[in-house]
C-alpha cells in the first residue's frame, strides 16, 4: 500500500453502549487504511455492561485513545435563550454543560473522569464537552480539574494555563438534507483555514457517518487520506 498522508487529530465521537457497532465499523475501516491511532469520546454515564466496557479496553489496547465526553451526552432541559439557540441550530438536545452552572459543570467532569478508573479503562488527557459546548465554567477553573486539554468548536483550551489554541475543525454529521450543504461550506472554509495557516486540522467522525448524506466524502477522505 502507497504511503499515506497522516490524520493529525481525528477523533469518533459519541461512543456509548449504543454505538459499539457501528463505532467498531468505523474503527476496522481506518484501520485497515492505516489511519488511526484515533481519540475515542467516551460517554460513560450510561448502562455500560461489562463486555462492552472489555470492548473499549481492546480498543485502548489496540493504541486508540479514550476521552472524556460528558457524562449523559443528553439534557432535560434547555437553559437560557443561549442555549435554546444553540440546541436549534448545532445541538439538538446534547449540549448538557450548557443546562449547568460552573459548579455543576465541574462535578461532571470530575465524575467523568473518575468513572474510567473505576472501571480500570486508561483515560487520555482530553475531555471534550458534548457538541463542543464548555459552558459557563471559566478557564481559570479548569486548573482544578483532572483533564488536562479541553477541546471546544474552535480548537484547544489548555486546562493548566487557560490558554486557547485554534485548531480549525472538519465533520461528516449530515443527517438531514439542510445540515449537508453547511457541513460542506464549513468543511471548504476549515480546509482552506489550515492550508493557509499551516495548521493541524481536526477530523470529527461520529458513530452513523458513513451512512449520512456525507459518507461518501468521508469514505474517500478515510481511503486516501486526502482532506
């Protein structure tokens, strides 16, 4: 096989007791195109049996990384006009820091992160919020908690030092025919963004995008490492 160009940050986001399959699909297809390792976003505040939390030990062993990835990766409620926009035009119902204060922010990705060693799973340094949204925690706060990167729509927050690092951003969640024509619009401008700024760019898969209305890129992407 021809040498390919390398990921720098690819990540599959929502992987849950749901989404084993189809995120162990994805896994065997990048594999087989050399394209991992990848970060693997755990959710963990769900109905984990134990051969599935042995499935995500596997993976870890196979190289790929497991990050935190909130805790439900769902709300019971929107907060705020703030999040109500958010929830219509990104998040759907998913964006569970947003419908928290800073304290219970914090609780949650303290309990995130304790949840891997409890079940004796190796945990990364990098939680990422669900949907990208860190909510009304400030920076400084983060200091104190177990993570120590924190990714968000724009790029990096350093936990230690609250200092924010752009990394433009690539995705494939195209469901609907009205998310596929800005999904690709916002994929042309983040391409273009890292070519001219010489940057790492990220690639965000999540767990049904090969069958969506941009599998098809993605799989080409995956192929031949092209982005």
């Amino acid at each position: 096989m021809a040498e390919r160009a390398a990921f720098p940050i690819l990540s599959i986001h929502d992987v849950m007791p749901g989404t084993l399959e189809p995120v162990g699909d994805l896994l065997a297809v990048l594999d087989r195109h050399g394209a991992g390792p990848v970060d693997l976003l755990v959710v963990p505040g769900l109905d984990w049996r134990p051969d599935q939390i042995r499935t995500l030990q596997g993976w870890a062993d196979a190289g790929h990384r497991l990050a935190g990835h909130g805790w439900r990766h769902r709300v019971d409620r929107v907060r705020g006009l703030k999040h109500r926009l958010h929830s219509l035009l990104l998040s759907r119902d998913v964006a569970e820091h947003l419908a928290l204060d800073a304290d219970g922010i914090a609780d949650l990705i303290d309990r995130c992160h304790a949840w891997f060693g409890a079940h004796d799973l190796p945990v990364s340094d990098l939680y990422v919020p669900p949907a990208w949204a860190l909510g009304a925690i400030p920076r400084r706060d983060l200091a104190a908690l177990p993570f120590a990167r924190y990714e968000v729509f724009t790029g990096f927050i350093d936990g230690r030092s609250g200092r924010w690092h752009p990394v433009p951003m690539i995705g494939f969640e195209a469901d609907t025919v009205w998310r596929a024509g800005p999904v690709r619009v916002w994929n042309t401008l983040n391409r273009e963004h890292a070519r001219f700024c010489r940057t790492p760019l990220r690639v965000a898969i999540h767990p049904h995008d090969l069958s969506y209305r941009l599998g098809g890129t993605l799989r080409r992407l995956i192929e031949t490492g092209v982005v």
